[in-house]
C-alpha cells in the first residue's frame, strides 16, 4: 500500500510533473508565437525598405531624365567653341597661309587634321562641316548648330584680327560686325533645332596672316 504522504499519480505521472510539463509546452508555445511576430514584423519592415528604395531609384531615374540631356546639350556648346578654334588652328598649320581655291574636304580629311565622324567632316552636333580655299583666306562652315552653341561660338571674343582667329563670321547667310554681343548673337542664331535637318550655319573667315580689308567678308 501506497504511503500517506506519496504524491498521487494519474496515469503514472506525479501531478507536478504533469504541471511543469504543462508551463514548459505553454513556454514553447508563447515563444513560438513570438518568433512568429518578430519574423512577420522583420517581413514587413524589409518590403517597407524595398518600397522606399524603389521609390527613390524612381525619383533618381527621372531627375537624372531631365537632368543628364541639359548636362550633355551644355557640354556640347562648350565643346563647340572650343572645335571651332581647334578646327582654325588645325587648317592654319596644315596650309601655311596659302589655301588653295575650292572645296578643300577632301584634302583636310586626307591630311586627318580634323577628327572625322563616320568618313565625313561634321560637328558635334551632326552638322556638315564646309571648308572652302581662297587663295590668302578659307572659310569654315558649320551647318545645324542649336541657337546657344551657336550664339556662344560666334561670340567667343572673335575681334576681327587674324591673331584672334576669325576675321569675319556669317551667320544664316548675314554677315556680322565684330566683335558680336552674345545679345546680338542669339538674335542672329535663330534657327531652331540641331543637326543635318535643322540649325543654324556659322560661316568663319580666317587667314594665316592679316587679311586685304576687302577679303574679310564671311562667304555665306
């Protein structure tokens, strides 16, 4: 017979084992939820952080949508008053200040002084570059410069002297007096667009040495 004081049993297990069991599965239970939470509530922090992050790639791809092309256009403007200046330099080394008469593309793409763009002469812009001989002086076109490359080309301190580089400049036909205000400039240079079908033509006049007073009109 059992003793008196023996803890009762049910089912062959003591009462507080059975109670310590029953917290211990209840533990397990409660912790398991909570990792459950934690887990969800780490979900959807991360599908927060995805949502911002793509919001800001977002906002990044249309600033940069509008922004990188105005970078790109002020480059090119840059970058074309600086080739008009590289292109004279380059004609007046090569010909020594006696340009033979005519077309002279095919000579200065044989010399390769002048960067070529697909086997022909042309802007930044994708605009024809004529360069023409007349014995003492020669002329470089530009045709399809946009209005600000334009305006800012022919008003880069061309003052008339040969030392300074052109000793006239024609723009869309219209001879100008130099020096030309970048005001004036832009008035003048007010063909839109840019390229082979649109833009303005800039002609410059330039010689290895001064220049007969007579011979310092921009052929148009």
């Amino acid at each position: 017979m059992d003793n008196a004081n023996s803890t009762p049993r049910k089912g062959g297990v003591t009462m507080p084992i059975r109670r310590s069991i029953s917290r211990l599965r209840r533990r397990l239970l409660f912790s398991a939820a909570n990792c459950r939470q934690e887990l969800a509530g780490q979900s959807g922090f991360a599908l927060t952080d995805l949502a911002v992050a793509v919001a800001i790639m977002g906002i990044v791809a249309v600033v940069g949508y509008k922004v990188v092309p105005m970078v790109l256009s002020s480059s090119q403007r840059t970058d074309f008053a600086s080739e008009v200046l590289t292109d004279m330099q380059a004609l007046r080394q090569l010909y020594q200040g006696t340009y033979p008469s005519g077309a002279l593309n095919a000579s200065v793409i044989s010399a390769n002084v002048i960067p070529l763009n697909n086997g022909t002469l042309s802007d930044v812009f994708g605009g024809a570059i004529t360069i023409t001989g007349y014995g003492t002086y020669a002329t470089l076109s530009y045709a399809g410069v946009p209005p600000t490359a334009c305006a800012n080309a022919s008003s880069t301190g061309w003052d008339g002297s040969t030392q300074n580089g052109a000793t006239a400049i024609s723009i869309n036909g219209t001879n100008q007096s130099l020096p030309i205000a970048f005001d004036a400039a832009q008035t003048a240079c007010n063909v839109t667009g840019e390229g082979a079908s649109a833009g303005n033509v800039i002609v410059f006049t330039f010689a290895k040495n001064e220049a007969p007073e007579d011979e310092r009109t921009a052929v148009g």
